[in-house]
C-alpha cells in the first residue's frame, strides 16, 4: 500500500492552510491554520491511532514520566487544565517530549536546560502565548535514560509563578524515590 501523501481523514498542509474561513483548533475562530503547530494541533484533533500504522517509529532514547497525586491524578496535565493552555500549545509541548524521547537534547536543544537550577532539577522551556517553564529531574531510578516532571510553572515577566516552585520540585522528587508509582509516561497534548 502506497501510503504517501496521506494524512489524518485525507487533511494536507496544503488544505489546512488555505486562506478560506473554517473552525479554527482554538474553538469558535474561523481562519485555517497558517504554521506547522496549527497544522499539527489539527492533525491531533482529527486523527486516529489506526492512521498511524505506516509511521516509522524510533526507538526511544529517553523515557519522560509525569508525577502523579496520591490518587494516580497526573498533575501536570491538571496544571495545563488549570492554565488552560491551548490545545496548540500543548502540541508543542507534546511533540518537543516526543522529539526528545527519541533524539535527545542533541535533536531538540534548549528543551531541558543542561545544568539544574536546583539540585537534581532542570527546566524545561516551551515557548508560545504563555511561557511554560516545568520543571523535572533526571531519573531519578535510570538517571541517564528518563526525566520525571515534578511541577508546572509560568514564567512571567523573568519570574517563577508560582514562586516556591523549586520547593516544591524537589519534595515531588522525594517522593517518586520513595514510591516509583507515583510517575507514569503519559501524552499531555
């Protein structure tokens, strides 16, 4: 089977991207998609897992777990929630984890920042409307295979909102030593 060229419910960029009025991925807009994130916003709104069955998938590199609450809750997607971060948004958040997973920081630099802010805690950096700034540890069970994202935080105007943040990084961290089913790989867009 032949399968170049198509694309989730036969959408292209080309279709996508066209200057005639449809819903926009934010809700009630009407302008077409215009830049590879709208475009990949689109495609995760409209595709299905079955339409994936011709993808080439790369082994993984890297492992990026989410911290969960004492419920099995991933907060970091009830962060997103609570922020209400677009669905654009967290598409680029998605696919820079996925990217990395597979390359490492030698495919998607500046992700996580190379030296920690905080003993054993980095940052992460997603750029867009509202500046995403999780942070996360190496590890911490196979420190040079996965990351944990312990807490979400916005950086705004050079400052932690919320600003007790690194606390609050490294007692998350505490915990997932103590109780390694407390983190779960989990897709947050």
């Amino acid at each position: 089977m032949d399968v170049r060229g198509v694309e989730p419910r036969g959408l292209s960029f080309a279709d996508l991207t066209r200057t005639a009025s449809r819903p926009s991925v934010h809700g009630a807009g009407t302008s077409a998609p215009t830049t590879l994130s709208d475009y990949n916003a689109r495609v995760m709104l409209n595709s299905r897992p079955q339409h994936n069955a011709n993808v080439i998938n790369f082994p993984l590199r890297w492992q990026i777990y989410c911290f969960l609450s004492e419920r099995g809750v991933n907060l970091i997607i009830d962060w997103l929630d609570a922020e209400k971060i677009s669905v654009k948004q967290r598409a680029d958040f998605q696919a820079k984890i996925d990217l990395f997973e597979r390359g490492g920081s030698e495919l998607i630099t500046g992700f996580i920042t190379d030296t920690p802010i905080a003993p054993d805690i980095y940052k992460m950096k997603i750029k867009g409307q509202v500046q995403l700034r999780p942070m996360a540890c190496r590890g911490p069970f196979d420190l040079n295979r996965e990351y944990t994202i312990l807490v979400g935080w916005i950086e705004r105007d050079n400052k932690r909102v919320p600003n007790d943040v690194k606390k609050k990084a490294s007692e998350n961290r505490t915990i997932v030593l103590a109780n390694p089913e407390r983190r779960r790989r989990e897709r947050i867009g």
